[in-house]
C-alpha cells in the first residue's frame, strides 16, 4: 500500500526514499541571531513590510529557519521560513496561507468578484457559507440572483484562507438554492 510522505513524524518501517514539495517564504530575521531549524512566526512593527518580519518569539509559530543554512542568520538578514507540513491551503508552486496577509486581501477580492456574479454583497456570501457550514442550510437565492457562474472549488479555497479554517472536502459544494 503507497503511503505518502509526512514529514514531522517518524518512519514506518516499510517507508523508502520520496521527493517531497515544501512550501518556502522570503523572510527577514528581527532577532538578534536564529539558528537553523529554529521554530519562527510573523511579528508586527519590526521591518517596513511587516508581513514578513520573522522571530522565534512570535507567538504562533509558522516554521522554520532553513535547516540546510551553515550559518546562524543575523537580524535584518533574508532567509527561506519553510512553513510547516499540511499547513498550506494550495500547492502549484505558487502557494497560500492564511498567515500572509496579500493572500487573504487576494482571495478577499476574489470572493467580492464571485459575490457581485451572484448579485450580493461580500459579507451576505461569507455569512451564506458559514451558515451552509455551521447548519447545513442552503441560502436561498431571489429572482434576480444567478449563482451558475461561481467556480465553486475556487470560491472554498479562497474562503479558507480568509478565514484560516479548513474545510471538509464533502462540504465544498455549492451553499445556494433557487427561490423557485
């Protein structure tokens, strides 16, 4: 049985040598020194661009230092952060996570596009999803309010990264039902 690669846990006996993906950020050390493979997380109000000013004293920790670095790296240097396994919500290369906030104000816009093809605003699609997946129910949709050309694979990857939960996979389907 093919069983993939996880990383941060032990080998099963049977496991053998894999090629693995790891999704990597530029970052900028505000500590004073971090070793490789130190735990590190987003801090604010250390560098101009905040989103990626890096410290193993940040309290909720995204990744770690490159652990193949020979050489601490010292504040105000650039780095890799490999971001932990399972943590990222797309992978082609080009990832996302909810910790960045470009990708959450992107997939905002994304969802404001997919609203106004709906004929809604923004919050009354993100309301009608949590609902959706809170209670099962449906948003039902009025007369002059077309749902049939949202991408609804697309609108529930974005969603969770807006709001940085995971979705069940049996849940992303369309949340909509006609008035009809």
């Amino acid at each position: 049985m093919f069983r993939s690669t996880v990383l941060g846990q032990l080998l099963k006996p049977d496991d053998k040598r894999d090629a693995i993906h790891i999704a990597v950020a530029p970052v900028v050390c505000v500590d004073s020194n971090l070793i490789p493979g130190a735990h590190v997380g987003f801090v604010k109000g250390e560098t101009p661009s905040n989103d990626e000013a890096v410290s193993a004293h940040a309290e909720k920790k995204l990744g770690i230092v490159d652990p193949f670095l020979r050489e601490s790296v010292k504040r105000g240097e650039r780095f890799w952060m490999f971001l932990y396994p399972n943590t990222i919500t797309s992978l082609r290369h080009d990832w996302s996570h909810p910790a960045f906030e470009c990708d959450v104000q992107h997939s905002r816009e994304e969802i404001d596009k997919m609203s106004r093809i709906v004929g809604i605003r923004y919050e009354r699609m993100m309301a009608a999803a949590a609902e959706y997946l809170e209670n099962d129910e449906y948003c039902h949709m009025g007369d002059n309010e077309d749902y049939n050309g949202v991408d609804f694979e697309q609108f529930w990857k974005h969603y969770e990264i807006v709001t940085g939960k995971k979705v069940n996979q049996d849940k992303k389907y369309c949340f909509f039902s006609c008035a009809c």
